[in-house]
C-alpha cells in the first residue's frame, strides 16, 4: 500500500515525479494551447457542419469555485487537499500559494504557462483562516446520462428539447473542450452507449478500435470511469426527415439522472390534464402536435417555419417548442415514425400553447402538402391549478357553506324539541309570484358550456372524459370538407 504524497514545495509540481501511481505532467505553453484548440476547434465544427453535436459544459478544472467544497478556490495560506481513492485529471491555470497539499494515490495536473504552486504561511490571507482544508469535490459525480451536463449547438431563442434528447443521441456528435480537464461517468444503461463521433484531447475517434485503445489508455481512464459501454461509429443521419434519437432504453437512466436533485420525484404539474411527450421524464402544461409526414417532409425547414413564422408574433411570446421525430409507439424504433412538436408555456399568461397548436393545425391545412405532411393531430393540456391561496379561500368559503347547511338542517329539530320554535303553515303563493330566488349555479342557459374556437375549416372534438383535448385535420381532405 503506496502513502499518499504530500507536495509542500512547488518544484515538485513542475517535474515529472513517481509516487507510487501517482504521476504529475506539465503541460504545452498557454499561446502554443490556445492556438492549438483554436484549430481543433475550427476542425470540428468543419467536421459537424453535417450532424449535431454536443457539448460536455463541467469541467475539473483547479480554478473553478464551483470544484472545492468551500465553494471557492484554496486562497493564499490555505491547505489543499483531494480524496485519497478518486482518479482525477485536473487543470491548473494559474498561481497557487498554499500551506500544504494532500494528493490522490493516483491522479493529474497539468500546468498552464505561468501556472504553479508555491509555499505560503498558514492563514497569511486575511479571508484564509486556518479552519478546515479547501477540498476537491468528488469528481465522479458528473454521469453521462445527466441531461444537465450537456449544450446543444442547436439551441436557439425558443427552442428547447425534451430530456431525452438533450443528452447525445446516436447520430450525434460529442465534443469534449479541448481547454478544460474532465471526467465523466459512464454508469449502467440497457446497452452500451452509442454516438457517431468523440472529440476529446484533440482526437476525434470515429472507430470502435481507435476509441478502445484511448479508453483503456491511462489518459482515457483519467477521463472516462463506470461500468457503462461507449461505442461510436460514423452514422450519419441522412434523412431530410429527421432520425429517432435512440435513447429510449436509457431514459430510465437519464430521467433519475435529471431528478436526482429532487428526490427522484417529478414536480406537481401546474395544470389538469397534463401532458407527456416522449423524451420527456416529467408532465408539461401546453400542447402537443403530432404529424405524419411524407418523403417531401423536411424537419429542419419545418423546425425553421415555426420559429420565424410563428413564435416571433406578440400572441406567442413566452412560449418554447421542441420538434423532433419519434416513433409512433415507444416500443417501436424506426419502423412506424411521425414528427412530435412540443409547445410550453414559461411565461405567466396561458392558453397560449394551445392557441399556437390551433395555428399549426390550420397551416398543415393549407400548405400540408408543401410542407411534406399527411395529417395533425393536437391535444391541449387543461386549466391551471390554483394556487394556494385561492386553494385556500375557496375550501374556506366552502366549509363555511357546508357549516351553514347543517346549522338549517339540524337546527329547527333542536329548537323544536327545547319548545322555543313555532310551525305555522304557509299559503300557497298566489298565481305568477316568484318563487324563492334565483339560482344562477341550477340555471341551465347559464351553465351551457360555450362551443370552442373553429381556427379556419377546422372541426375540434373535445373528449367528453378529460381535461385534455384532442384535434385532429387531415390535409389532404381539408377542402372537401370545406365544401361540403
């Protein structure tokens, strides 16, 4: 059993040093870096002008706060330490004066130009007391599955995509920051996890063979840990109609990933009737759009129309929306697929999702088949839940009622019976007198329920026994109907 090394002098951290199994590397000059991922950076984003890529944004690096347990970096004077048992690769951008220094049995640093370590006297900063040491935080707790950790090149104003979805999908490409240290984990899945490319260290791996070899090299175990499976292969997704993401069998995965914080439980939806899409691991209020396209139909164009087209008008402010393909089961891969749009309400003001809903059946009406769509279906989630201080005013007025009503029920036999009450007979009402009073609750004009907006040629059919509603316009009979 190796001792954990203990590095108070800094010219130990600029030399290469054996303990055990644990070795310290400098690295290239910050300009001779800076140009380097500049090109690598450029050659990726060439290589990705085809596919979709995502972006790992943690990182282990020294100088991020958010890395040590005191939500800061060690200051001046202060002790250092990293957990004994965690492989860890970790970026040094600058200067470090500490008092003293516990390193992991096995582990990295890589020094930036003009980065070090020197030696400082306990407590010499005033914001540095001789309290309780800067601790690394665990760097295993970055997992692959968490939809968190990842940026997509393809967000924009608007724009958002369901869980699923936000973690690299089969024909995506995965970019690592070629300027950061990182380590990521790969926890267990149905399958193994499958991307078309990895870019990390300044390689770009497109063959299983080639992304073994680094996995198994100490550079990848540094980076990559857990039981899980990373395979790639160059599958590019071809069809101008989009391509099922794949990571339907580690949604599981990924949605514990996601809710890890809250306990493993969604969030009350704030609406009745809530929907699910899927990808996503918890209910959404709004509405939901489902198109069978034909061979003309082109996601990325579509995705385009909704967002110039509609979400720019002042009535749709406040609202994102998702669209991608899905199968038409969940069980089902590729074989059966339509197109799934997603409208969420962020902002305060509602009913303006199924309003854009209403929007896109009437234009998948009349420019269906320009646009490469068979038909559309809708459904609108239902009212919003009151809050609770409405909640509560409501139940009060209502106990109070329902207390009212027993006080009439019950108290003419008590009065009765304590002989304080007289009964006399009351005379029939003479002909066309009122009769007690109105009751607008038991009127039945008043409560007809109104018919539902018509957008255009559109016919809706509420379903009797939810809250949800359900739309559906086929295009291609769209002006028959009219006609008829």
């Amino acid at each position: 059993m190796c001792n954990r090394p203990r590095c108070p002098h800094p010219t130990c951290l600029v030399t290469w040093v054996q303990w055990g199994k644990v070795s310290w590397s400098g690295a290239r000059s910050r300009g001779e870096m800076g140009a380097l991922g500049r090109v690598l950076l450029w050659l990726q984003l060439c290589a990705l002008t085809h596919a979709a890529s995502k972006l790992w944004v943690p990182n282990t690096d020294f100088d991020v706060a958010a890395n040590w347990s005191q939500n800061r970096t060690p200051c001046a004077g202060g002790a250092v330490e990293f957990p004994a048992d965690k492989m860890v690769s970790v970026l040094v951008r600058e200067g470090h004066a500490v008092s003293d220094m516990l390193l992991p049995l096995d582990g990295e640093l890589v020094l930036a130009s003009g980065a070090g370590f020197g030696v400082s006297d306990v407590g010499s900063h005033p914001d540095c007391g001789a309290g309780d040491p800067a601790v690394f935080r665990d760097s295993d707790r970055f997992s692959w599955h968490d939809p968190h950790l990842w940026r997509s090149e393809n967000e924009a104003p608007g724009l958002f995509f369901v869980d699923a979805e936000r973690v690299p999908c089969r024909h995506d490409d995965v970019v690592f920051p070629p300027s950061a240290s990182f380590r990521v984990g790969l926890g267990p899945g149905a399958g193994p996890v499958r991307v078309r490319s990895i870019s990390a260290l300044g390689r770009t791996f497109t063959r299983d063979e080639d992304l073994a070899a680094f996995l198994s090299s100490r550079a990848g175990r540094l980076r990559f840990h857990g039981p899980g499976a990373l395979s790639v292969g160059p599958e590019d997704c071809a069809d101008p109609s989009g391509c099922v993401c794949g990571n339907a069998e580690a949604q599981p995965w990924i949605c514990a990933d996601l809710l890890q914080s809250l306990g493993g439980h969604c969030p009350q939806a704030a609406c009745h009737g809530a929907l699910r899409p899927q990808g996503q691991c918890c209910d959404l209020c709004g509405a939901l759009v489902l198109l069978t396209h034909g061979p003309a139909f082109d996601l990325e164009r579509y995705r385009a129309r909704i967002l110039d087209t509609f979400l720019g008008l002042p009535q749709y402010q406040g609202l994102q929306v998702a669209v991608s393909k899905v199968p038409r089961s969940p069980l089902l891969r590729e074989a059966d697929t339509e197109i799934q749009v997603v409208l969420v309400e962020t902002g305060p003001e509602t009913g303006g999702a199924g309003q854009l809903a209403r929007a896109l059946l009437a234009d998948v009406a009349k420019h269906g088949e320009a646009l490469g769509v068979l038909e559309a279906t809708m459904r609108e989630s239902g009212s919003h839940v009151w809050d609770s201080s409405a909640a509560g005013l409501a139940g009060g007025v209502a106990a109070a009622l329902l207390l009212a009503l027993l006080v009439l029920l019950l108290a003419p036999p008590l009065l009765r019976r304590a002989g304080r009450l007289r009964w006399r007979r009351q005379e029939a009402a003479p002909a066309g007198a009122p009769l007690g009073f109105h009751n607008p609750v038991f009127d039945m004009k008043a409560s007809e329920e109104l018919p539902l907006p018509q957008p255009l040629s559109l016919v809706p059919k509420a379903a009797a026994d939810s809250t949800s509603h359900s739309y559906f316009v086929n295009p291609l009979f769209a002006g028959a109907e009219a006609e008829a």
